[in-house]
C-alpha cells in the first residue's frame, strides 16, 4: 500500500510541484497541504485521491510559486515608513558606535506591507485551478503504478508464507495422528493409574474412562488444522483474484490467529505445540504484510 509520486508544472506566471505518498493504514486517511485561498481544491484533490486508492494514509502536498514581481506593487506610505525607520534605527546605531550593513531593495521589500499582491480574479483562479488538476491527474497513474509494484511483491511473499504455512499444517496433522494412534493405550495406562490411586473407593472403570475419553477428544486438534487448511485455500483463492484483496485478508488473519492460538492451547505434546508457535509468527509476520495490500 506504500507509494509514491511527484509531478512538476507550470502556468503563465506560476510554478508547482504535485507530491504523493502513502504509507499502510487500515481504511484511507487523506491529509492535504494545499493553498487555502483556492476555493475547491481541497474537494477536487479528495475526489480523485478517492477514486485511486481505497487503504492507507496518504499524504498530498502542493508547493505553488509565482515568479517574482508578478502582480506585485509597492505601498508607497507603507516604504516611506519604513524608510524612516532605516534612518532612525542607523542614527541610533551610530550614536552608539555600531556600523549597520545599508539594506538593498530585496530587504526593504521585506518589511510587511510593501509589497502587495494583486488579489487574483475569479477567473485566473479558475484557470489556475484547472491547470493544478490536470497535473494530478497526470500523476496519480504512476502513484498508483507503485503502489501495484508493492502490493505485488507483497502478494508473493504472503505466497510463500502460506506455503510454509501448509507445510507447518501437514507436520501437525502426523504429530496429531501418532498421539491419536496411541489413545488407546494411553487410556488404559491413565485408567489404572487412577484406580490404583483411589484404592478401595474407586469410582466406576467405565466412568473413568468415559472421563478419560472426553478430555482426549477435547484435547483433538483435527478441526483446527481443518480450518487453518481452509484458511490457507481462501488466502490463496483471494491472492490470485483480481480485485482489492486487502480487507479480507486482514479478516482472515484475524481467523488464522484464533485457530492458532486454539492449537497451541489444546496440544500437551511438545512437538506439536512448537508447532503451534512457528504459525503464530508466520501470521503475525503475514498480518504486517497484509496491511501494505489494497
């Protein structure tokens, strides 16, 4: 979703510079820079940011110039005053035996209120305006362009993170295949622990048992490995389709960490709880990536 693009322009007596850029974010946030006194700019540049892109924070910044002295005049009474100012200020700097640099005309018009610019009609607004958006218009096919580049670097790497992924999920399913073919007898074993503990006051075998036997089909790990499967083959169907892809994923990221997180906490053995945290990195490393996908 990072992207970026610049556009510089030109007309009659002014100069611009179009600058766009985008970082990850969950919806879109667009924050402008923009000449205040263009009435409507701000709309326009919303409208089209709008239309490109659907995620992220964007930024949109435009640097105007006028060529000096156009439309500029100088305020006589304002220059005068400030003139007197001059002379009063070196009178005093000499008095006290400080030499001052004589100011040039750049300086002088500096001083606030000398020089004026022409208020700009409503039409050379207009034009100027018109002008400003065709070049943005100009350069949001390359913001946008990058922006593709990216995702689709993103989309293969989330490829190959799914494919470790399903490799993790087959090493789990022998992990919970070889606990499952010994169930039986680890039922038995916990059975006559337990009856040998209890001593003359033993409840039931076949209660026992029972018990026995539901806290090892709680303890099954196969419907969260055939959801995470699942997952796995929705991620890869969206990847592949040709639309925005962003939001589902962040979705489905949010599934693939509850099941996870499920395993794991269903899992006494070793191995297949390492297992379970070698996915938790990968959907985490997975979910940062998401967020740069449209």
């Amino acid at each position: 979703m990072t992207g970026f693009a610049t556009r510089e322009g030109s007309f009659e007596d002014w100069t611009w510079t179009w600058d766009i850029r985008a970082v990850n974010g969950r919806g879109l946030d667009v924050k402008l820079r923009l000449p205040d006194w263009l009435p409507g700019l701000d709309r326009a540049v919303r409208a089209r940011i709008a239309k490109a892109a659907k995620r992220g924070n964007i930024s949109v910044a435009l640097r105007l110039n006028r060529a000096f002295g156009s439309g500029q005049s100088v305020n006589a009474e304002a220059l005068d005053a400030a003139l007197r100012a001059l002379s009063d200020l070196t009178l005093r700097a000499d008095q006290a035996g400080v030499q001052l640099s004589p100011p040039n005309a750049l300086d002088l018009l500096n001083f606030r209120g000398i020089s004026e610019t022409a208020p700009l009609s409503d039409e050379a607004l207009s034009s100027l305006q018109a002008a400003l958006l065709v070049d943005l218009d100009a350069a949001l096919p390359a913001f946008v362009e990058s922006r593709e580049r990216e995702g689709a670097a993103t989309a293969a790497g989330l490829t190959e993170a799914l494919d470790q992924v399903a490799g993790h999920l087959a090493t789990a399913r022998r992990l919970a295949k070889a606990r499952r073919d010994t169930q039986a007898s680890r039922l038995k074993t916990a059975t006559a622990q337990i009856l040998e503990a209890a001593g003359e006051g033993a409840p039931d075998p076949q209660r026992i048992a029972q018990e026995l036997a539901l806290l090892f089909v709680k303890a099954d790990v196969a419907e969260e490995l055939d959801r995470l499967d699942t997952h796995v083959s929705s991620a890869c169907e969206i990847l592949n389709a040709d639309a925005s892809m962003g939001r589902k994923l962040d979705f489905l990221m949010q599934e693939f960490n509850r099941e996870a997180n499920t395993l794991c906490s269903k899992s006494a053995d070793a191995a297949l709880t390492q297992v379970g945290l070698d996915l938790k990195v990968l959907i985490d490393q997975m979910r940062e990536q998401v967020q740069n996908l449209e």
